[in-house]
C-alpha cells in the first residue's frame, strides 16, 4: 500500500493520490447520460514521453467525461518530463524508455490494488488507455496478463523502437546511436513480438493514430493490427485522426485546455469505452435524467447505443460545462457529447475520425 487514503470529495472533483510510488490523478464518473454496464468499472491511462507527459496533463487533454467510470491518469516511472521521442535515437534515451515501460508494467498489480483501495472500487477487469509510450505500456500490459483486462484504448502508441527511430533519423539528419543493450532492449519492446499474448488475452482493441504522425505512421499501427488479426484477435477498430504525434503543447506537464487534435481523441475513446462499459440512458425529451441531476440506479431503461466517434468528435467541446479556459469540467454531471456531422474540408473527403472494425 501507498500512503493513507486520500479523501473522496462529494462534489464530482479530481482526486490525486499515490499507487506504488507512482503519482496518479483520478477523474471520477460524472456523466449523466449513462450508468455502468457490466463488470468494468475502472480505466488506466499513462500520458507519453511527449506532451501530454504527466497525468494530470493527460487527464485535461482526454477527460473521457462521458464514460461512467472512474478513469485514473498514471505517471509513468521515473517521469518522462525530461525525455520526448527524439531522445529513442540515443541509448540513453531508449533506456529511459524501456525502464519507464517494463516498471511500469511491473508495478501495474500493486498500483490497481492501491487505486482499488484508495476510491473504492470494487474488484473487476479494468479498461486500459495510453498516449504514445504510455500506449506501449497498456499494450504490454495487456500481453503480460498480470492483471485482468476487458479493453485496450492505445493512442499513437510506439509500437516498435527500431521503426520509430526511422522517421526521426530522417527529421533530425542524424542516425541512431545504440550500444548492445540499447539494441537488445529495442528487440525486447517490439510490440510486433508480443501479437500472440495480446490477441489471446481476448480484449477488445482500439488503435487512434495520426494521419501525419512521424513517430508511430498509420502503417506502423495497420501492420501490428494485421499481426493481431493473424493470430487469433477478435475485434480490432481503427481510428485514424488528422493529427500529428504530439496532443498539446509544450511542455505539456501540467493541464492545460484540450487542443483540437487532444478533442478527437477525447471523443474517439470516450464513444468506444461507452460501447462497452455503459448503458446509455433515454434523453430528457424521452424521460431520462435532466442535465446535472445525477443517475439513479434503480432507473429502468433500455441499452442504448453510442454513437460512431467521427459524429463525437464534431460536438466534443460541449461536454465541458466550464468556459474553455478551464481544463477541468465543473461538479455538475456532464452530459456526453453525441451526434452532429464531420466538417467537408477534410482531405480527400475523410473525417475527422475514421473508424474501422477488422
């Protein structure tokens, strides 16, 4: 166990606590719209190497507000403040990297043994999420079978350091500068390598790139779904969004208001986890809950379905009830952004978020 119990405000607010020595920043289920479905009432998320780097500055910039859950930001190990992606090209860095996955890997059972224990929540498989490194971690998490997992969100995740080194030798004109155990490590965290263990877990998986992302490109992510389809997965969807890797700015530590690329995201991940962890309720007109007043669970309704994430994304701004120069939405229960249509000034006739089931 970490320290004492934080207290759990009343009020809807974030709550921060530590989880086997790692900081972590919770948001919890404030969503009117919907209740929880089934067993999973928990999502990991880990913020990257490049912004957002902490878990408070992942939790502003993909809140996932609509999803009845608590979702839990978690730094990574030995923090990545001090890193970004360019760092894999030298030893150091992609030592930095691999020490901040395979910890924070390694920790996982011990820190949602913490989180349990700190919000009370009850003991169930859990949803997992990540930007960039923290992507790899909820995707080794999920080969490494330590814990019990029902879904995997994994934003720009780098799926294999030796690919990713690629782009950034070309960017920056300068080739990597690996020793042996730097190579070695970047064979070990090749993603590709664990396609087996990941499809047998049986989880549900979601892969958001960025259609001009240099560190993890499109057909990096479409060859590791392929991988997974290959060996056994069983629904594989992909969102490809007009972004590039990073989702704010720099220096990206601290929450700060969502950029546009961080609301696709947001809107993309928040319909998917809906689909599978929440009923959805009747809307007011239908008799279902007015705005702010929050779900009663003796409420009887039908399941209803979210919509498809490219319509989110269009209205994602609305599911803040503060002004826009506030990361964190307010105490009242937020009502998810759903429908509305994608913007027609998009290359080649494409969304905003495209999505595709395999």
């Amino acid at each position: 166990m970490s320290g004492a119990r934080p207290t759990l405000p009343d009020d809807g607010r974030p709550v921060s606590g530590v989880a086997a020595g790692s900081a972590y920043f919770a948001l919890p289920p404030t969503a009117v719209d919907a209740r929880p479905a089934g067993p999973t009432r928990l999502i990991l998320a880990w913020p990257g190497f490049d912004p957002p780097r902490g878990a408070s500055a992942l939790a502003a910039a993909v809140p996932m507000t609509g999803v009845p859950t608590w979702r839990v930001y978690i730094d990574l190990p030995g923090s990545g403040a001090g890193f970004d992606s360019a760092g894999l090209l030298e030893s150091e860095g992609l030592e930095a990297y691999g020490a901040a996955v395979e910890r924070a890997v390694e920790i996982l059972p011990a820190v949602l043994a913490d989180v349990r224990r700190d919000l009370r929540i009850e003991e169930g498989p859990v949803g997992l999420a990540g930007f960039s490194v923290g992507a790899a971690v909820a995707l080794h998490a999920l080969a490494h079978g330590s814990v019990p997992v029902s879904a995997v969100a994994a934003v720009a995740p780098i799926i294999s350091p030796v690919r990713a080194a690629g782009p950034m030798e070309r960017r920056f004109g300068r080739e990597r500068n690996w020793d042996e155990n730097a190579t070695a490590l970047a064979d070990r965290l090749d993603l590709g390598a664990q396609a087996a263990r990941m499809a047998g877990r049986g989880a549900a998986l979601l892969f958001v790139g960025g259609a001009t992302d240099r560190v993890t490109p499109p057909q990096d992510i479409g060859a590791l779904r392929d991988l997974l389809r290959q060996e056994g997965a069983d629904a594989i969807e992909n969102a490809t969004i007009r972004m590039g890797h990073a989702l704010a700015a720099e220096p990206g530590t601290e929450p700060e208001p969502p950029s546009i690329e961080a609301v696709r995201v947001d809107a993309a991940l928040s319909d998917w986890f809906r689909q599978r962890f929440a009923e959805v309720l009747p809307t007011e007109a239908e008799g279902g809950p007015e705005p702010g007043q929050p779900v009663q669970p003796e409420q009887s309704t039908q399941a209803g379905q979210a919509t498809q994430a490219g319509q989110a994304a269009e209205r994602a701004p609305a599911a803040h009830s503060e002004p826009a120069s506030s990361p964190w939405p307010g105490p009242e229960a937020v009502r998810s952004p759903m429908g509305g249509s994608p913007p027609a000034d998009l290359p080649d006739g494409g969304d905003q978020v495209r999505l595709s089931t395999w």
